[in-house]
C-alpha cells in the first residue's frame, strides 16, 4: 500500500513538472474532447470510418482557425501600423493638452501655494515620462514577440499534429485508463467527462457570444462616434474586458476623460454612454447566455456570476460558473452526494 503511494506521488510529481512543457499536448488533448462529439456523430449518423471522420472535423477546424487567424491578423497589423505611426502625434497632442491644463489652472489659481504649483508641475512631468515610457515598452514587445513567432508556429504545428493523433487514437486511449478503473469508476468518470465536455464546449461559445457581443456594440459606438480605426480599437476593448481586473472601463473611461480635458466633449460624453451601454448590456445577458450554453438554471448562472465577481473580480465571472458546473457534475456522477432532511 504503501509502495502504490509513493508511486502516485512520485507519478504525479512528474506530471505536474512536466506540464509547463506539454501545453501544446495537453491543448490537443482538450480540443481532441470537445471535437469528439462531432467525430462520433459522424461515424453514427453518416457511417464515417473513424480515419475519415476525425480527417473531416479536423480539416474543418484547422480552416476556420485558418480563415479566423488570417483575417484578424491582416486587420490587426494593417490598423497597428498606421495607429504606430500616428503614435508619437498622439504622445505628443496628450503632453500639449496637459501643458495646457497647467497653464490654465495657474492662471486660476494665483491664491494657491507655489509649492502645490510645483507639486502639480512634478505629477505632470511624471505622466510625461510615464507616457514616454509605456510607448518605449510597447515597442520592445512587439519587436520581443515578432522575434518569438517562429517558436509559436512549431509549438502550434505540434499543437496540430498532437490534435489529429490524438483524436485518431482516443478510442484506444479510453480503452488503455479503462483497464485500470472499476466499472462503478468508469461509469462516474464517463458522466464527469460527458458533462465537463458538454459545459465546455458551452463555456466556450458563452465567452464567444458575450465578446461578439460586446465587440459589435463596441464597433458600433466607435462608427457612430466617426472615430479613427474602429476595429483595432473594438479588438483592444474585448481584449481587454476578457482580461482579470481590467474591463471595457478600462480603455473607454481614460479615453472619455482625456477627450473631455482636450476640449471634445461629444466624443468624451459618447465613450462614457457607450461604456454604460455595454455594461449593462453584458450584465443583463450574461445569466442568461451562461444558463443555456452551461446547462445551470438562469438562477445558479447569475449567483455565481454575481458571487464569483464580488470575491474574485473578474476572474470570478469565470470561475464562480465553472465552480458551479463542476460541483453539479460531481452530484450527478455521485460523487458528492447530499442527502438531509430538516
């Protein structure tokens, strides 16, 4: 007994050290289940060889991938280019409107002490640098992540061939941990599995939908508003809303006061509206989008939703769900079983 134990602990040891090496294998094997379904479908429905039906939704996949990546990557880099250029404009008109600021606050403000003049003077100077700062970060990541492109290309062609082997051969891989489970174990981990697959695949098109969502109501404002680059800037914003502690706040609101301080109140009232909007918006259909893709009544949804966002933040959006799908997988499989009367 003994002996078994300190052969799990030393297996798993392995495995969790191994694991920061093996994500492409392991995201095969997680997109290896949720294609499965698809695959079984076609072998039942349509009397697909398993070769055939796993060559099928694999080329679907890597084609929508494909397609998706391609044109995301030439509207990105298109619209990067000529906002990179624009840039040090950009640097330079917000460093004018602060100098403005300034020098109108001191005409205003002879009855203040100089000292909390210089203080103020000394922020500015600050945000200057900082500004300075953020656009020479920002250029040593990009030049930092064109340089890692070519690792991230063999690590996704791994990702793809492990997913095509991997889906050929899960039968059998099901077949090999079988081996080793009693049929009561077997049976719970096959309804863990069936539910887990199920929620995730459900998770998967929640966050889909809330993003394009949020992102067309993005893109929408933006055009309304006439501002320059809609699309890159509604990417950055749902970029930034699927991102913990960050939210669309987080790039409408600076965005709203800075607007407003440079004299473009219109622009600066419409970004605040339109922060509101999506907000409320997200709020409101996130239960319900949560409810019918996860499988948890609307209730459950918008508790742990709610829940999860008061301890957690953001990460509790996703989280609080997740908690909620994996406890109702367990009860449903028996695995934690609740039985009491009061």
């Amino acid at each position: 007994m003994v002996k078994k134990f300190i052969t799990l602990v030393v297996l798993l040891a392995v495995l969790f050290y191994l694991i920061p090496y093996s994500l492409p294998l392991i995201f095969a094997l997680i997109t290896a289940l949720l294609l499965e379904p698809s695959v079984q479908k076609l072998q039942q429905k349509y009397k697909f060889k398993r070769i055939h039906a796993v060559t099928a939704v694999f080329s679907l996949f890597v084609i929508i991938i494909g397609f998706a990546a391609y044109f995301t990557i030439v509207i990105i880099i298109e619209q990067a280019i000529t906002f990179s250029q624009k840039l040090p404009s950009v640097l330079s008109e917000i460093t004018v409107v602060v100098d403005q600021f300034i020098k109108k606050w001191e005409l205003y403000s002879h009855s203040i002490p100089k000292e909390v003049i210089v203080s103020l003077e000394n922020s500015v100077e600050t945000i200057k640098n900082v500004l300075l700062n953020f656009a020479k970060n920002l250029t040593e990541s990009i030049i930092h992540y064109i340089t890692i492109i070519p690792g991230l290309i063999i690590h996704f062609l791994i990702y793809l061939i492990a997913l095509f082997l991997i889906s050929l051969d899960l039968p059998g891989l099901k077949k090999g941990i079988e081996k080793y489970l009693s049929a009561d174990t077997k049976h719970r981990l096959k309804i863990i599995v069936t539910e887990l697959n199920k929620a995730g695949i459900g998770f998967i098109k929640a966050q889909f939908l809330l993003s394009l969502i949020t992102f067309l109501m993005a893109f929408g404002g933006l055009l309304l508003l006439r501002v320059d680059y809609p699309i890159i800037l509604s990417l950055l914003i749902v970029i930034v809303d699927i991102l913990p502690i960050l939210g669309t706040g987080s790039v409408l609101v600076p965005w709203a006061i800075f607007s407003i301080i440079n004299g473009n109140q219109g622009l600066g009232i419409g970004l605040i509206v339109l922060f509101i909007v999506i907000t409320v918006v997200r709020r409101t259909i996130e239960p319900k989008i949560f409810s019918s893709n996860l499988g948890i009544s609307p209730l459950a949804a918008l508790v742990s939703v709610y829940l999860g966002f008061q301890l957690l933040g953001v990460v509790g959006l996703f989280l609080g769900p997740a908690l909620v799908i994996i406890v109702d997988t367990m009860i449903k499989a028996g695995i934690i079983k609740i039985s009491f009367k009061i």
